[in-house]
C-alpha cells in the first residue's frame, strides 16, 4: 500500500516521504480499514508518540495521521458489532501507525460508524476537532447555559467548533483571532470577536471559560479574565498562568465512539458545520503540508476518489 512515513523528527513536515508499505494485519480487537479520507495534525510530529512506543522504543518509519473515514475491509479477533463494508470514522491510537496510508489497523472501540449521508472527506474533518472541543467544554470545562466563553483561534479547526457547541448550549462566545478570522469566526457565531493583533484583550473583562488553543503570552494573559469559579481550558500544553479563583486544565483529546455519535449527527442536522480549508490526494498530501502561503480550516488528504 502507499503511505507516508517520517523518519526525522527535527525535519517536521519536510521530512515526510510517500513510500509502499505492507498492508497492516489486525491483532485482537483490530479492524482494518480502507481509508477514503484521513485529516492530520502538524503539531504530531512534535509529540513523542510519533517516534517512540509506550516503551519509549524507537518505532520510526512511523506512519502519522490520527483521522480517518473509510470502510472496514478486515475484522480481529474480538470485535462484535463491526462488519465488513461498514462505514466508519474516528481516532486513532497515538502510538500506533496512523491513517496517512490506504489502510490501517485500529481498535474497533475507537470507531464510530459513518452515516451514508454524511461524506468521507467531512468525516475525517470531525474527530480530533470535534472531540477536542466536547471534551474541553464539556468534560473540563463544565459549561452551562447561560455562561460566558472566551475562544482562542476561533475560526480555526477546533475553535470554530468550540464557538458553534459553546453557542449550541446556551453560552455567550467572544471568539479571537487575527484580523483577517473576524469575519469567519463571526460566521461560526461567536458574537464578538478580538482582534489579538489589534485590539486590547483585556477589554474583554471578566469571562467564565477560556479555551485556549494559542498558548504563549495569550494564554498567560487570560488566565486573568477567568471569574472566580471560572475555568482555563489549554490544548496547547501545561498552563503557565492560572487564574486567581478559578481553574486551570491542560488535556490530551481521547476517542470516545458515543461522542464522536453526537458530534456527526449535529453535521447530518445543521446544527455544526465542519471547517476543512484544503482538500488533498495522498499523492501531493507532503506540498499541501507545506504550504506557501497561510490557509485557513483545515487540511483532508482524500486517500480515494
């Protein structure tokens, strides 16, 4: 099968190769799965499941992508309620070879299926922005109705998913970006937005919950505006201000198959609207990671027509 691998950590993205590679068998609890679309994230290639085991053992060439929609093919030992041609999305073990290849194995507990009518390009888009932003609203963030909700990089890929389920919920979202996100964090619903290279944050006053996808002198400033009770949600790592009454989480995102059944169904309903910005085949997947000029959404290898 083809696949991309990466063998260098310090060369980041310029360092991927396309390469053939056997096609994986599934252990206990695997499925194999045809991938149609596969979404990744740039910042994987700094995580050290990339490039070493739970050992911490070598384990390069190491395939990355953590996304993907397609068909199961194969099915493991223990797997009931999976069936061969079923369609499915979701995440990927970390520490596994991911899903920037025509096929991978994954433990059937971390795949949902796919509604017909939802495409294989939207589903790969879902998981790790959709669960990031459920869990951190929900799980640590503990949001209700009514609160106020600060979003970091709100028209990115995960920020505009926290806006859209922050406002879902009842809760009143000032999102923040460069100037050139208003116009798209304002469409996703926040309803305000800072302009970080502009405008004055602290202006913002007093919030009930931020969520934090920038890090940096930002995070540390909004650690600030958290209320007493409040909370400061970071993605981007431990936190390095936390609020004076209030508290401070820094979380890795888990797959969660009954999550991961909400978040599609609010795409079949209307109710979220995925942010894919680019759209690539595995063949030119490496130039669509190293883009010459900035994009915005987010970047799906589509691995089938």
């Amino acid at each position: 099968m083809k696949a991309i691998v990466v063998t260098d950590q310090a060369a980041g993205t310029a360092g991927m190769t396309l390469v053939a590679r056997p096609e994986p068998q599934p252990a206990i609890n695997d499925v194999i799965v045809e991938v149609h679309a596969s979404g990744f994230v740039p910042t994987e290639l700094t995580w050290p499941s990339t490039w070493v085991d739970r050992l911490e053992r070598a384990r390069t060439p190491s395939i990355p992508g953590h996304e993907l929609a397609g068909v199961i093919t194969a099915l493991g030992y223990g797997t009931a309620g999976r069936s061969v041609g079923q369609r499915v999305f979701g995440l990927t073990d970390w520490y596994r070879d991911g899903t920037l290849a025509e096929y991978v194995a994954v433990e059937a507990r971390n795949l949902a299926p796919l509604p017909g009518d939802v495409d294989f390009t939207v589903g790969a888009s879902l998981p790790i922005s959709g669960l990031t932003a459920w869990q951190g609203l929900f799980e640590h963030g503990r949001l209700r109705a009514g609160q106020s909700v600060l979003v970091h990089g709100a028209a990115g890929a995960v920020g505009s998913m926290v806006t859209q389920l922050a406002g879902e919920f009842g809760a009143y979202v000032i999102g923040t970006g460069r100037s050139a996100d208003r116009q798209n964090a304002l469409d996703f619903g926040a309803q305000e937005f800072v302009d970080l290279e502009n405008d004055v944050l602290e202006d913002v006053g007093g919030v009930d919950l931020v969520f934090d996808v920038i890090g940096g002198d930002i995070g540390k400033r909004s650690a600030g505006l958290v209320r007493a009770g409040g909370t400061l949600v970071s993605i981007v790592g431990p936190v390095e201000a936390r609020p004076d009454d209030g508290l401070a989480i820094d979380f890795v995102v888990d797959s969660d198959r009954a999550q991961l059944n909400e978040i599609v169904q609010r795409v079949r309903d209307g109710r979220l609207r995925t942010n894919i910005g680019t759209v690539s085949t595995l063949d030119n997947a490496i130039a669509a990671f190293n883009p010459i000029e900035r994009r915005t959404g987010k970047t799906i290898i589509r691995v089938r027509p």
